[in-house]
C-alpha cells in the first residue's frame, strides 16, 4: 500500500523545537521531491518547504527561513522538518507531500502551489502554546 505518514506532531511552548518525519511506504521516495505544507485553522493551505530529490535543493517560505530545515535519508525512505524557536502562529496541521513532478521552487513555496504532487499524508497536528 502506497502512503505517506507524518509524525512527531504535539504540543509544544513558543521558542521550543519539534522534528517532524515524512516516512514513505510502497513506493522510494528517491525518486521523488517532497513539500511541506501546513494549514491553521480557518486558513488556506500554504508551502512552508521543499527538498529535491538528492537533497541539495531546498527552499523555505520567508516565515520559517532560519527556523526550519528540512532534510532527507533516502535509505530510510524518509523526510524531515526540524522547526526551532516554534512561535504560535505556527500553530498547524503539517502535511508532506511527494512528487515525482513537483518543481521546488521559491514560487512554487509562495503560492502553495500543488501541480505535480502524486501522494499526501494525512497530518501531524503542531501546536505552540504556553
């Protein structure tokens, strides 16, 4: 069975960390450029990051630049999103998404665009509160 499952979602206070895992199964995400995307209550879906298919590509909405890294272990046919100094109004469902088309790219981040993503996860919730 092909999916994408998120993980490492929770509670966290502002100024704290998380890591988030995109782990893929039935399909290697080797081939494939991932997106992170995330979506806070009554708000739109927006890109909040992306990391080509070697990893030596990636791109990050302004917001998260210098607080978010995203990174990538093929051999264990995962992704990840470390989130430092977590603020509030990052407060939102995350979800990974692979394409084997998706062109990472700063606009592609801006507008939240999701032509050529084949496969989503369902969402790890983050929420930053005291």
């Amino acid at each position: 069975q092909v999916q994408l499952v998120e993980s490492g979602g929770g509670l966290v206070q502002p100024g704290g960390s998380l890591k988030l895992s995109c782990a893929a199964s039935g399909f290697t995400l080797d081939y494939y450029t991932i997106g992170w995307f995330r979506q806070a209550p009554g708000k739109e879906r927006e890109g909040v990051s992306c990391i080509s298919r070697s990893g030596s590509s990636t791109r990050y909405t302004d917001s998260v630049k210098g607080r978010f890294t995203v990174s990538r272990d093929n051999g264990k046919n995962t992704v990840y999103l470390q989130m430092n100094s977590l603020k509030p109004e990052d407060t939102a469902v995350y979800y990974c998404a692979a394409g084997a088309y998706y062109a990472c790219s700063d606009s592609a981040i801006r507008t939240g665009g999701t032509a050529g993503m084949d496969y989503w996860g369902k969402g790890t919730l983050v929420t930053v509160s005291s």
